[in-house]
DNA sequence: GCGTTTAATGCAACAGTGTAGCGTTAGCGG
DNA sequence: CCGCTAACGCTACACTGTTGCATTAAACGC
C-alpha cells in the first residue's frame, strides 16, 4: 500500500498530526510486513526523525488503539508492527527461526475446524507457521501443503 | 499424570538427580497446565525448596531440552512450562483473556488446510485459541464452533 | 499572526523477563 | 571416602515495556 496518506489518516481518527506520528505510521506502510519497535527506530533515524523509545511505544500503541496497524508476536516475546489493512486482522502468520522476521499471509484462507472444550468461550484463534522465510537458507525445504498438524 | 517419577525420568536422560530438578519437573506434573517461571518459583516456595532465579531459569531449560517438559509462549510475553506427554507436542493451546492462563488443548484434534506462500518452508503450525476460559466471567459467551477465522 | 488549551513529547526512573560469568557446592562413579 | 565436574547460587547485565511529570507544540478561536 504505497500510496496512503498517514497525516490524513490520523487527523480522521481525531488524533494530532505530529511529524513522529506521520513518520511511524509511514514507515510501518513502507515496511511491508510487521517490524519490532527497534526496527520502527532504525527507519526513523534513516529519514531524520527523533525517536525517543518511550515516545515511539506510546505512537505504536495510539496507531493500534485507533485501527491505523496492528500488532503480532514475534519469536523473541517484541511485538511487531504493520500498517492495519482493511477489513480487520483475520489471517495467519509465518515466523522465520532463523532471520526471526514475522510476514502476514494475507493470501492464506486457512481452514481450520475445531470444537472448543466445555466451559471456554472463544474469542479469536491465532495461527502461526514456523519454519524458514524465502530470503534464508537452510537445509529442510519442506514446502509442504496440508494438512498440518499444530 | 499423578505418578509420573522425576527422578527417574531425570536419570534416565543423563541429568544428576538435584533436589531442584526433581521438585521442579514434581512441580510441572502436579500443574496440569503450562505454567510461568513466576508460578513454579511459588510452587516450589510451598514445597520448602530454594529456587534461586537463575537455576530455575537452567532447570527449566534442560527440562526442555531433554523432553521431559516443553514450553509455550504466554499472553505477556513470558514463557510457560509444562511438563511433556508422550508424542511430541502436537496440540493446540487456548489463552484466557481475563486470568492469562494457558491450557493446552490435547483433546483437540483441528485441521489445518493450508498452502504456503512459495519459498516458506514449513516447520511446524501453532494453533492458539484466544477467550475466556472456564473459571473466569465475562460477558461473550460464544463457545462457538467451527469454521474459525485466525 | 497571536494567545490559549491540552495532547503529545522527552526525560528519568522503574518493573519484569531472561542471560552471562564465575566461584562454590554437591551428585555420582570409582 | 575421594575426585571430578555438573549443577548451583550469586552478581551483574541486556532487553522490552511502563509510569510520572515537566516541557513542547498542534489545533483552534480570535
Ligand atoms: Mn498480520
Ligand atoms: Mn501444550
Ligand atoms: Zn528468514
Ligand atoms: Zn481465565
């Protein structure tokens, strides 16, 4: 999604357009997958724009509290980040074991079927794939299709 | 598994016999739901014995490492422990939303029907249910079932 | 443009989880 | 019982994220 307009974005959600706001709220659009708040940092010093750590937890938080990204785990217990798409979050996730990058698998229609015990009360599922991204390398090249096995 | 036995489990796999290990894998068995560092520490408090941050952390690690517990991400980004039952680990866990409590879910037998991006290779899929469990109130009560959206 | 209001920021201090080094203790094999 | 060394216990540290509070600056009405 290159062409979005963070500033317009954020004043429709009531929010003051502040130049960290913009700035992270465009870097997540530019990353193209969830990023850690370190990542969001780095990007940040690249195009000149301070980024004090407190600061940056509470913008992600405000970008999440108000619909504008949403946040995943990632391996090492640091949230990442992505720009919200429409349509809310409903998807899977693939965390890499080795580079330790989360993607979203917005083309993924996953299937699952499942009948919760007696007593819990559901709210959402979550569905996370482990195994290795394209840009790594390693041996097991299970590109295996289903069904899989949690 | 009331009569499990530590020691002997810890033997058999190479690993002294310590005071700590024994009553931490006890400890594991008697939970029956993955539970924190934080929790085993109490635990072992109730049983009289020393459980200095560092070595639970080590104990709880070659637990893992030699399969006698295995460990699964919490909701706040701590880890839980549970001790491990025959077959791998091949399951589904539910979150509470309310108590933060994880269970795994062996009963359950989902499906996964999905295909990977080209250039993933598949390790192994993490299926985690989000909501309310048992003990815990709250107003939506749906123990809905399947098809689920992750 | 110029004040006023207050949301957002920046800084310091802190909490929780987990790890690394290293000297000491104690499990186990002989 | 002895000796070896795995495991322990302690200190110090890294990383992620939060809280409190004084300061800054975005928005708004004039
Ligand atoms: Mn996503
Ligand atoms: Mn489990
Ligand atoms: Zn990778
Ligand atoms: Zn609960």
């Amino acid at each position: 999604m290159p062409h979005a307009d963070p500033a317009g974005l954020i004043a429709a959600r009531g929010g003051r357009v502040t130049r960290t706001r913009t700035a992270v709220l465009a870097v997540l659009f530019d990353a193209g997958r969830p990023i850690s708040h370190d990542e969001v940092g780095e990007a940040l010093d690249a195009r000149g724009v301070s980024h004090d750590r407190v600061t940056l937890y509470r913008t992600l938080d405000w970008l999440v509290g108000h619909d504008l990204a949403h946040k995943v785990a990632g391996p090492d217990r640091a949230w990442r980040f992505n720009a919200a798409r429409e349509g809310g979050h409903q998807h899977a996730h693939f965390q890499c074991e080795h580079c330790g990058k989360v993607f979203c698998l917005e083309s993924l229609q996953p299937a699952i079927a499942a009948t919760l015990p007696s007593g819990f009360r559901l709210g959402r599922a979550e569905l996370t794939f482990h195994g290795l991204c394209p840009a790594c390398p390693g041996a097991a090249a299970s590109e295996a299709r289903n069904p899989v096995a949690p």
